[in-house]
C-alpha cells in the first residue's frame, strides 16, 4: 500500500541521494530490504536498523540514504521480504 514511498531520490550539494527512511521507520514488520542501482539483481541488502518494539516507528539510524555522484543513478529496484517471509513484488523507481 505504501510502496511508492519506499526509497526517494534527492538532488543535494552536488550528489545523488536515495532515501530509505519509508522502510527505516517499519523494520519491524521487515526482514530484509534488497535493491539495486540501474538493474533488476537486487544484488545489495540495505541494512536496516533493529527493530524497538517499544518505539517501532522511531528512526534511530544516522545514515539512512546512499550518497552517489549526480545522475548515476538512473532508477532503483527494491524488494521487501516481510517478517512473515513473504516477497514483495520487486518497486521499480526513477529518480
């Protein structure tokens, strides 16, 4: 339901950022978080913080986006796997 919100892209300071903060504020309902930079591998596992039951929508990561020169990224794939094992369909995104 809030899969277009996933990842974000950002212009800032002469880079590329790609924000990750939608999933960080649900790693409690996340096992894994895959994506990959101009292709459909998936071959790269965003590390998402732990999950803390008692704030689970709190985001407590300092880092929560990849830093990348301007125009390098064309578009990110992202798959989700759930903590109940299920896979989301793979989100294709444009900057």
């Amino acid at each position: 339901m809030t899969q277009n919100n996933w990842v974000s892209f950002r212009d800032f300071n002469g880079k590329q950022l790609i924000y990750f903060t939608h999933l960080e504020s649900y790693t409690c309902g996340i096992k894994e978080v895959r994506y990959s930079i101009n292709s459909d591998d998936l071959g790269k596992v965003w590390e998402l913080q732990p999950c803390d039951i008692r704030n689970p929508m709190t985001i407590t990561k300092d880092i929560i986006y990849l830093t990348m020169p301007l125009d390098t990224a064309k578009s990110i794939a992202v798959q989700v796997t759930f903590a109940d094992g299920t896979k989301s369909e793979i989100l294709r995104k444009n900057p």
